[in-house]
C-alpha cells in the first residue's frame, strides 16, 4: 500500500500541535496539559520509531514532556505549568540551535517531502534549511524572552505573530531564495550591457553559438530580459540532440528519448514559467 505523502509544511504544523495543547491548558493552570501533549508526541513518534526515521522536533516534544510529567506528578512541581511559555519555547530553541550545530536543521527532514532526493546534497539547498532554521530559532529565543519579562497575555500575542511569520517565511522563502543565490553565484561572470540603446540591423548583445536546448534557452532568457540575442546554427533545423529526424514514414528521436524535472517545483517546469508556457500544453 502506497504511503500517504504528507507535505513538508504540514508536518512542522503537525509536530506544534502537543505544543498548542500544552501552552493554552497550562496557560490556564491545567497541569494535564502536560499528559495530553505527552501522549500525542508519544503518538507522532511511534511511526517514526518503526521506520527508524526521527523527526528531531517530535523527539524534542516526547523528551521535554515526559520530563515535564515526571517533574509535575511525582516531583510535584509547578514550573513546567507556570512557566510553559518560557520553557517551552527556550526547549524549542535549543532544539532548532543544536540541529544547526550538528548540521541538521530541523526543517531539512520536512523539506525532503517537497523535494525529490537529487537535491538533498545541493549546496543551497543545505543553505536555505539552515536559514529557515535560524530564523525558527531566533523566534523561539524571542518568544521565550516575551514570556519571561512580559504579561502573559500579550506575550502570546506577540509569539503568535512571530510564529505566523515563521510560517509564512518558510513556505516563501525556498521559493525566491534559490533564484537568489543561483544569481549571486554567476554575478561574478556578468557583463555590463546597454539593452537600452539602440542599436544597428545586425548589432546585437549576445550571440549564442549552437541552438541545442541549451542555446535555445539561454537565447529565450536573455531574450525576456531585454537582450538583443542571435542565435547561429550550422544544421537545417533547430534543437540538437532534443529534435527528431524522419526516414520512410518513421520519426527518430536524435538523442533525448525522455525529459525530467516536470514535477510541481522540478526546473523544467519552473523554466516553463518563467518563458510563459504552460507545461500541460506542451507534455
């Protein structure tokens, strides 16, 4: 039976859920806060333990709560009651600081669901986690610090709003980061040009040697931004090895027998977007 894929997002949103639970009972000064959030981290962790493949944030919660129900009913202590917000956020900071030292930020395990494999090990990928997890734990510290100087009330208000920026900063920023860096990393290769200017019948900015896949891209993006491109090919028709030939009522495919990278965020169709195209009308 196929499993079920959840995205990457929903499953941090699902791993604050003991978390909610935990902050607004015991907000309340109701101690079984405590037990409830146990038991539905003892319940996000129990797949996990059966694939051996540990979400680091529902380990952190099983830890903090079994510790925090160990210390309430038996110890009879009250801290992890009154100071729930200060506690739980400074456990949750820990948490996302430690997994940016051991080079595991909390968030890559979630963004691996969004992701095919092939991207796990790129370096910007690996960068923009550690990001998301650094602001995650600038949040938590900051929450943790409105809890403990200021009134309950509207600390909880305040760490509301950062967490709802959290959120929203985390399913935004992968999407602009990586065109970000990719165009810092080639700035350094760049040319100064005047696509302003006018310019002569046969002047142009860029000219592009081969109309392969390649070429034709670079032609088309450069194209879109207001360069004057020629593009110069030898053969009769265009494409390279991503063109067919006919012999005798048969079609030959020169070299490209199939095109990947078509899924939801894949680079083709991401490119696809950026030339305005929609991908359904061409695949």
């Amino acid at each position: 039976m196929k499993e079920t894929k959840i995205p990457g997002m929903l499953c941090v949103l699902i791993s604050f859920i003991p978390w909610i639970i935990y902050w607004i009972l015991c907000g309340m000064g109701n101690a079984t806060g405590i037990v409830i959030a146990l038991v539905i981290a003892l319940l996000l962790t129990t797949p996990q333990i059966r694939r051996m493949d540990f979400n680091l944030m529902d380990l952190t919660s099983l830890l903090y709560f079994g510790t925090a129900t160990i210390a309430t009913f038996i110890f009879n202590l009250n801290v992890f009651v009154k100071k729930s917000g200060f506690l739980g956020y400074f456990a949750l900071f820990l948490m996302a600081l430690l997994s940016v030292i051991i080079k595991q930020p909390f968030t890559f395990q979630a963004s691996k669901r969004d992701y095919p494999e092939i991207y796990w090990k790129e370096r910007s990928f690996i960068v923009i986690n550690n990001l998301i997890t650094g602001v995650w734990a600038g949040i938590f510290m900051a929450n943790a610090t409105m809890f403990l100087l200021l009134n309950r009330s509207f600390a909880a208000i305040f760490s509301n709003t950062l967490i709802a920026f959290g959120i929203a900063f985390s399913i935004i920023f992968p999407l602009k980061a990586p065109a970000y860096l990719a165009t810092k990393e080639f700035r350094k290769y760049d040319w100064k040009v005047d696509v302003k200017r006018s310019k002569e019948e046969n002047e142009y900015d860029v000219i592009i040697v081969g109309s392969g896949i390649g070429g034709l891209t670079c032609g088309a993006l450069l194209s879109k931004r207001g360069y004057r491109v020629l593009v110069l090919e030898q053969h009769s028709q265009v494409g390279g090895y991503c063109s067919s030939f006919k012999r005798k009522n048969f079609v030959f495919n020169t070299g490209v027998e199939n095109i990947s990278g078509l899924w939801e965020k894949g680079p083709i169709t991401y490119l696809l977007k950026e030339l305005g195209f929609k991908k359904d009308e061409l695949f």
